[in-house]
C-alpha cells in the first residue's frame, strides 16, 4: 500500500477542525446540505447561516479521510462571507488547491461540493 503524504495546510486543519459549537449565533435563516454515506467512506453537513444574502457563519460535520476533513473546514473557512447564490464559483478541486489533494481522492472533494449545492438550491426556493 502506498505512503500517503499530506502538506502543512492539512495537518493544520485536520488537527483544529471543529465542525460544531455549541453557542448558535443569531441569524436570518440557515441553509443545510448533506451528502455522501458513512457506509461509502464519505459524508458531509453543512450548516450555513445566513444574514440577508451572505453567509455569516459555516458549520459542518464530516465522516472521511485526513484530506476530506480538512477540505471540509478549509471551505468552511472559505465560504463564509459568500453571496447564497454563488456559493462556490471555483469548484471545490479549485478551491482545494492549497491542500494539494491527490488525484485519486478528487471524487470525495465532490461530495462536499454535493453538500454546497443542496445549499444553493435551499436559498433558491426561499
């Protein structure tokens, strides 16, 4: 089997990855997306709040590898501030540039884009 190597980026964020807190801060509405199953080795919530347009604060929770927690809490850091209708105009694996995440594990990247995307669609149909 061979040796998986991750960057600093990774390390840092996987180690202080804090999916949730238990003070919720006020906002206007929350979007929430989920994708992915435990059972296959990936799976992502969301919670986005939101005030007026913008997110104000991300939340998530996340079942996967070092690289898709960190991917997790790096958009989560990411996206906060970002108009509800554009969320990820890069496309997760543009996002993730600096996790440098092999090839091989780009497919878990787009169950977190899954996740966004359930998000879009919610403040759409508000």
């Amino acid at each position: 089997m061979a040796e998986v190597h991750y960057n600093a980026l990774v390390h840092e964020l996987f180690s202080g990855a804090q999916p949730t807190r238990s003070a919720e801060p006020p906002a206007d509405r929350c979007l929430s997306g989920e994708a992915g199953s435990i059972a296959l080795g990936t799976w992502v919530r969301l919670k986005l709040e939101i005030r007026g347009t913008r997110v104000t604060n991300a939340r998530f929770r996340v079942y996967g590898c070092p690289h898709t927690v960190a991917a997790t809490a790096w958009l989560a850091q990411q996206i906060q501030g970002r108009e509800t209708s554009n969320l990820l105009p890069e496309g997760i694996a543009r996002l993730c540039q600096p996790l440098e995440v092999p090839v091989e594990k780009l497919g878990r990247l787009l169950v977190i884009e899954d996740a966004v995307r359930v998000c879009e669609q919610q403040a759409r149909s508000v």
